[in-house]
C-alpha cells in the first residue's frame, strides 16, 4: 500500500488528466485515453495498492475478472478497469479508460511527488564553481563532486555521491540518482533518469593485439578513447549500467530509450529512440540498433550488429549480423525468426534421439540387414508378461 493525499476520486480523475496531458505533450504527441468516473465521484482515496492488497480507501486497477473480484472482495474505493469490465464492477466506485495500466501509472506518479524523502544534509564539492553554468532550483546531494565547466540546467537533482567530471552537461529536469558517475565530456538531456551506481563515458573496450615472439607473449595494446557519450532527452537509465565513451565519434542513446538495471552499451554503439533495453542485455562496439526496438533479456549483440528498427529480440538471443526491419520477433543463436527457432528447438528435441540410436546401430551393423534387424528390434514394444495368481477375490 502506497499512501496518497486523501482526496475525491472525481479531483484525481482531473488531476490525472491535465497529468497525463503534460506529459505526452512533453514526451512528443500522442493521444491520452479517455478516463471516465463510474460511480460516486466524491468517493474518498487515500492510497494506491494492487488488486491483492486492496483494502478500504484504497486505488487500485484489474486487467481480468480475476483480479476484479480480487479488489472488490478486498474493500478497494476504486477500482479502475478497461470497457470489457464495467459491467463487472456494478455498483463499485470506478474509473474507465482503455489504458488501465497507463492511467495507474500516472496516479502513482502523482504519488511520487509527495512520497520520495527529501535530500539529506550535506555539502557537494565544487572544483571549480565559477566555470560552472547552473540553472534555477539545482539541487545537490551530500558528497557530490562537481568537475569544472560543468553545465546544469534548470532543476537538475544531483543525489548523494554523484560525481560530474569536468565539461560534463545535463539537461533541466533530469534526476541523477545516488553514486552515478558522468565521465569528462558526456552529454545527458532533459527530463532523463539515471539511476543509482551507474556509470556513463568511461573508456571503451578496445585493444590492438602485437604478438612477441621472442616472448611467447600476446601484448593487448590500448586504444585509448577520447570520444564522448550523448545521452537524449527522456531516456531512463536503470541501476549499475555502463555506457562506454566512444573512440573518436560518441556513443549515442537517442531520446525517450529505455535501459534497464545491469545493461553493457559498448564503445561506439548507437541506439534508436524509443528503444527499450532489458537486463542483463549487452551490445558489442559499434553495434546499430533502429527506432522502437525491443532488446529482451540477456540477449547480445556482435560487434558491428545491426538491429532494424521494430525488431523484437527475444531473450538469450545472440544477433550476429543484421536483422531487417519490421516488428518481428527474433530468437536463438545465431539469431533466426523466432517462429523458424521454435521449430528447430522442436526438432531436435524430437529427432537428436531418433538420431542417436541410428547412428549407434550403424556402427555396430556389419551389413545393411543387419541395421534393419537392430532398428526393426528398437521399434519393438516392450514385452509383458502376464502374471496369474491362485488368491481369493
């Protein structure tokens, strides 16, 4: 359970709107879904919950008549449900919209305002203030470091440990959470999220091989990596990621792109906007990935693959060319349509044995009679024996 101002369903169902509104607007358009208040709108809400915790004065949304009931048995204020399920709810208070997620969400980010503790105490490090540009209502956290010629602009949250090498610029409006380290020169738009631990623009991955004969050795020689990261606007980088600088030409995350937690962007790669990342997913340098692409988990790119936009990558895969564009899922390794892997993941689940057995018979065969005999034998079903016994009934 989630506390919440108490409040009228019929005031959060506004607010919710003129939120929701803002924020497509800031994001690039779209259109918000309608929400509709079913049932009394001076009903009181003074907490958000999912459907298993519902409890009195609560808020919560139900995607099935599963999770409906779930809410109405458990006492939730509202509830609220796509079209489908209004007649379900009956008499419950409610709100109707084709997105119940989506509007969830912007009600628990109205939450967020109140709900997130303030800063702690503290003094940043500053080495050298006077070059630095920072807008209105900057916020430092305790134990921050700020480099020289650093940019800031208007309400940027620096949290508690950050640390901002110099030239290092960061849009109004963007939150960077405890610990993140912004190496020398990298870019961060507006309205991004990086959070905790994570590290953007430190050196790439990249090493000249000189072999030494006289030594028997195999010495890695540096390239040393003096590009630079870009960062756009609205993109969300989740905890303990890294993104390597480039080695001349930046890395580029393009806006509204979305990684999660434990993601490895290597040097040189280029990322599409509105893309989202999974854990534990990891691209090779110079990797290419289009527009809205979905990268499951622990999937991993080659160096110098190629992902079309739309594509779907499902998780484990392992891209090691390019892959077309067009909203198509994508499996296995080396990367397949996903429908032709299912296939060969059935196969060999169903043939390697039959396989097996032949080939085992085969080497044991002195003629070809003789490996119709032994396969003939195999095909047999097993005998039974039927057993009589002299016992009573």
């Amino acid at each position: 359970m989630i506390p919440l101002a108490s409040q009228s369903l019929a005031d959060l169902a506004q607010k919710a709107r003129s939120r929701l509104a803002a924020d497509l607007a800031l994001l690039g358009g779209g259109s918000a879904p309608e929400i509709k208040v079913l049932g009394d709108p001076a009903t009181m809400v003074s907490a958000l919950s999912s459907a298993e915790e519902a409890a009195p004065g609560a808020l919560c949304f139900a995607t099935s008549p599963a999770y409906l009931e779930k809410a109405k048995s458990g006492g939730a204020a509202v509830v609220i449900v796509a079209p489908p399920l209004e007649a379900a709810l009956g008499d419950q208070a409610g709100l109707l919209t084709p997105e119940p997620r989506l509007v969830f969400a912007v009600i628990l980010g109205l939450a967020q305002e109140s709900f997130r503790p303030p800063l702690p105490a503290g003094e940043p490090f500053f080495l050298d203030r006077a070059s630095g540009q920072f807008g209105q209502d900057v916020v430092f956290g305790p134990q921050s470091y700020i480099g020289a010629r650093v940019r800031l602009g208007d309400r940027v949250v620096v949290g508690p440990g950050v640390f901002l090498e110099d030239d290092v610029t960061v849009g109004a409006d963007t939150i960077l959470h405890p610990k993140v380290i912004l190496r020398w020169g990298v870019t961060i738009g507006q309205r991004c999220q990086i959070h905790a631990g994570t590290v953007i623009g430190d050196d790439g991955f990249g090493y000249t091989q000189v072999p030494s004969p006289q030594t028997g050795r195999l010495i890695h020689y540096k390239n040393p990596h003096l590009g630079s990261v870009e960062i756009g606007d609205d993109v969300e980088i989740g905890a303990l990621t890294a993104i390597d600088r480039g080695l001349v030409a930046n890395t580029v995350i393009k806006r509204g792109t979305k990684l999660d937690n434990l993601v490895q962007i290597g040097h040189n790669c280029q990322l599409g906007q509105d893309v989202i990342v999974v854990s534990q997913v990891g691209c090779a340098g110079h990797s290419q990935v289009g527009d809205r692409v979905f990268l499951l988990g622990q999937c991993g790119l080659t160096h110098g693959a190629v992902v079309g936009a739309d594509a779907i990558v499902t998780g484990q895969t392992g891209v090691t060319g390019q892959i077309p564009p067009g909203r198509l899922p994508w499996s296995g390794t080396p990367h397949r349509p996903h429908a032709e892997d299912l296939k060969l993941q059935a196969m060999t689940k169903r043939d390697l044995p039959r396989w097996r057995e032949f080939w085992r018979a085969f080497r044991q065969s002195l003629s070809f009679e003789a490996l119709k005999e032994a396969l003939a034998e195999k095909k047999k079903p097993p005998q039974t024996t039927d057993q009589t016994t002299n016992g009573q009934n």
